[in-house]
C-alpha cells in the first residue's frame, strides 16, 4: 500500500531574542560653547512626526494555517474598509531617539495622546499601519528578525513608515475585546510584544488582551482624525463537530477548489457510516473497540480550535482512497489544511471523534493494523496535520 501524506503549512518561524535598540542614525557633532543659553522645553502639546494614512482596506486577523495564530481572537482575514487617519510615526512620546513611554493604564495612554490634541489609535488602525497596502504579516514584510530590527530601525519599518510597531514593547489602543472573548477582566486589546518576545507575538494581527488598568506597562501611540466607527470582526465559535449534510457535487465542488485535492474532484464519492464499519470489519472488530470514542456517519464540520472550522471528508476519487481537512474560509471559500491518500486504493476509511479531545481524531482504513491509520491532530502552533501510525 502506497501512501503520500500532504500536509499544508506557511513555514515555521524560529523565535529570536531582542537587543537593545540602536540606532542606523549617524550621531550628533558635539559642539562645546563656554556660556549655553538653556533653551525652553518643549510645549507638551507640540506634534512629532506623524504619517497620513489612506483611506484603505485592512485584511483583519490571519489566514487559517497560520503558525501559531490565535483563533479564538484572531478573525480570518476579513476585509474592512478604513476612512483616512494619520499616526506618530514613533511611540509616544513620537520622538526619533527617545524611548518608548511605559503606562499601565490605557486610560492615561488616551489622556496624553488628549493632551496633543490627539487620540489613541484603535487596533484596526494599528494593524492598518502595520501591514501597509501590502498586507505584510510583520511591520516591515513578510519575516521578523528581532536582531535586525533593533540595530537597524529602517528595516522593521511597517509600509506607511511607521517605527517600531510592537518592536520593544505591546502598545495600548482603544479598543475592547468583543465581551466573549473577555476572561479575567483583559477587555483592552493591545497590539504588538516586548523584543525577546516570540516571533508570532510581533504579527500584525496578533491580539493582546489585558486588564485596562494596572496592567503591565505598555506602550502607545497617537492617531490623528476622526475615530473610526467600524469594529473589529465578531470571530465565530463554531461547535466542535457537527455533521454535514451536503449534495455529492457541493463536496466536489469545495475540493476542486483546492490545488492541493483538485485530482480527487471530479468523480470523488465520499465514504459514510457503512464504510467506517468496513474498516472496523477489516481488522475483526465493531464500534465497541473505539472505546468511548464516536465513529463518524459521513463528512463533518471539525472545529479543532475555539475560532477555526474545517471540513474533514473521507472518500475516494481520481483512482485513489482520500482523507481531507479543509478550512473553511470567509465568502464560502476552502483552503487546504492537510490530508493523506492511499494512493491507487480503493480502502473505506472511517474516522472517530470525541468531545475531550477536541484537538484531535483518529482514523484508520483498517482498524488497529499497524501503518493504515493515525491521528489528525491541531498542535501547538496551530497547524493541522494527518499523521500516520
């Protein structure tokens, strides 16, 4: 029996270490005079640099198969259209060399960007700021390098120019979690981590939920214009499993979609409860042998994650025996999450599910025989995998 696993994934991310930030900026003459004249301090309302932003979309939240994304907060990369606003192009206090100013308490964020005559941004617009017109999954592209960014500022720069987004510490913005989201009292979401801080935590769309007061100190900057009335996208909590009743050509139709299952489309039937049983059956055995675990009746919705839903569909097309999971994407679109052919098989496969392994399932097209099953696991970085046993 030959097998060819597929697993799909948007490449690992190793984690890197921040260092203090130095600046690419060629110091300052130091000009010595025998009487300075103290110069008066700068009104505490005067501007820094700031970018103007168009108006645009923002693709909010990541795309399912994403490392380590979070998808109970993170919506799917739902697009929402932004009025014009500008932004400090540095963390307040908004000046080039100076450090970012620390709070724990978003309400005196809002109060000093108030005092410039500004606002605190919301968390749309920081992320807007942060991918630029070419949605980068990091302020600057489409990697991050923690080193990098703090010896060089230019480089992490987001697409609009803005500096140090999220790059040494998280950043406070306006905005509230939605209230199901909210556990202890973290209602403020904030946007960005510390340098030392793991790579996925400097995404554009990554979420923080905090306490909005007496929280560990955070940085912020200042938005200029109008607030935006639009909100972050409600992120849907779909029930772990739940069984599809589905027309043959609507399955075919969602696979032919996908490069990745597009040769199993055409003539693709999918296996249902009498097949699960045959692979039971293969092995001398019935369902009691699945010890608590439930054998699915046909092609189900599979929320492995509070926030991700998949497809998982079992049958055979294009001359072989097929175990597909699919994401479920906005607009009635699918992606390829991962699965396993049993290449010029014709084996029924059943797959088993149950509530306290909600990150999991087990399949086999022979129940119990060694190298014709395995698992579908959701690991820790939040991709999903058909691993054979």
């Amino acid at each position: 029996m030959l097998a060819i696993g597929l697993v799909a994934s948007l490449g690992g991310l190793a984690a890197c270490g921040g260092t203090p930030e130095v600046s690419s900026e060629p110091d300052a003459a130091v000009v010595v005079a025998p009487a300075p004249t103290p110069r008066a301090p700068e009104p505490a309302g005067a501007p820094g640099p700031t970018i103007a932003v168009a108006a645009g979309t923002v693709l909010a939240g990541s795309a399912p198969g994403t490392p380590f994304r979070r998808p109970s907060r993170e919506a799917d990369e739902i697009s929402v259209e932004l009025p014009a606003f500008a932004i400090d192009r540095h963390p307040y206090p908004n000046e080039p060399f100076a450090p970012p100013q620390l709070v724990t308490s978003r309400a005196e964020a809002a109060s000093l960007c108030e005092a410039r005559g500004a606002r605190l941004c919301t968390e749309l617009e920081w992320e807007r700021a942060c991918e630029g017109d070419a949605h980068d999954r990091f302020p600057g592209g489409r990697t991050w390098d923690a080193d990098r960014c703090s010896q060089d500022r230019a480089a992490c720069a987001s697409g609009v120019g803005a500096m140090r987004m999220g790059e040494t510490a998280p950043e406070w913005t306006a905005s509230d979690a939605a209230e199901s989201l909210v556990r202890r009292g973290r209602s403020a979401v904030l946007r960005g981590s510390y340098g030392d801080a793991p790579v996925d935590q400097h995404r554009c769309d990554a979420r923080v939920l905090e306490v909005p007061e007496g929280a560990p100190a955070a940085a912020f900057r200042c938005c200029h214009g109008p607030a935006p009335s639009v909100r972050y996208p409600d992120v849907d909590r779909p029930r772990e499993v739940v069984d599809l009743t589905l027309e043959r050509d609507a399955i075919r139709a969602a696979l032919r979609s996908v490069p990745e299952l597009a040769p199993y489309a055409d003539d693709f039937e999918p296996y249902g409860e009498a097949d699960g049983d045959r692979a039971l059956a293969c092995a001398g055995v019935d369902r009691r042998a699945l010890a608590g675990w439930e054998l699915a009746p046909g092609p189900f919705a599979w929320s492995p994650s509070p926030g991700e839903a998949t497809w998982v569909v079992a049958g055979r097309g294009g001359g072989s025996s097929l175990l597909a999971v699919l994401y479920v994407l906005p607009g009635d679109r699918f992606a390829h999450a991962a699965s396993f052919v049993l290449e010029g098989e014709d084996a029924p496969i059943g797959v088993a599910r149950t509530p306290p392994s909600r990150g999991e399932l087990q399949w086999s097209a022979c129940w119990g025989r060694p190298g014709d099953g395995g698992v579908v696991r959701f690991g820790e970085d939040s991709i999903v995998r058909v691993i054979s046993h």
